[in-house]
C-alpha cells in the first residue's frame, strides 16, 4: 500500500546510515517514479546531493515521525496508476516540525509495473 512505501521510506531516512551509508535514502530512491528520478538529476549520487536541501533534509536522521493522514485511494485509469496520498509530520534533530504530503502512484510500465 502507499502508507507501507512511505513507512519503509520513513523508517529508512530516520537511520539513514545503516546498515550502510546512505542505505534509507537508497530505499527512496529505490521507490521513486522515472519521472522523480529525472527531477532529481536523474542518478543516485545527484539524488544523495539534492536529499541535503534545508526541506528534504529535515527527514535525514530526524528524530521521529508519524503518520497524520492516508488519502482516499484513486483507481487507476488507462493513462495512469492509483494513486493515493499520505500526510507525514516529522520531528527533526534540529528545528521545527514539519508536513511532509506524499503522493504516490502506482507503476504502470515495466520494470516497475505494479509497484
């Protein structure tokens, strides 16, 4: 389900550095759209450099977070995937709280077809 995605997504970035460098934003990354990845620069070391933006960063070792909200789930259609959204609130290390509202949608072209 998406609120499974972000949960592993989540619980990645809060140790982020284990079991191996990097290892929770490889979990993102793992999980992000072609069209993500190309916003992002389109590789995994671009997407390490952009994870360490003031906003995203925030998620990166933050101390908890939970799970505010799950959208209601979209059908898929012909021209694209399900959708559903998920409303994250964190607490970083350093800083205020922050929303987070992610948006996922289902895959619908190999390899990641179904995803």
């Amino acid at each position: 389900t998406a609120r499974d995605v972000v949960v592993a997504c989540m619980d990645g970035l809060l140790n982020n550095d284990s079991p191996w460098a990097n290892s929770g934003l490889e979990i993102c990354w793992d999980y992000s759209s072609d069209r993500n990845r190309a916003a992002q620069g389109g590789s995994f070391d671009e997407f390490i450099t952009y994870a360490s933006n003031p906003t995203f960063s925030t998620m990166v070792n933050a101390k908890e977070y939970s799970i505010e909200n799950v959208g209601a789930y979209i059908k898929g259609t012909n021209t694209r995937g399900a959708m559903q959204t998920v409303l994250v609130k964190v607490r970083p290390l350093k800083g205020e709280e922050r929303s987070f509202l992610w948006t996922m949608a289902q895959e619908r072209r190999p390899p990641r077809q179904g995803l």
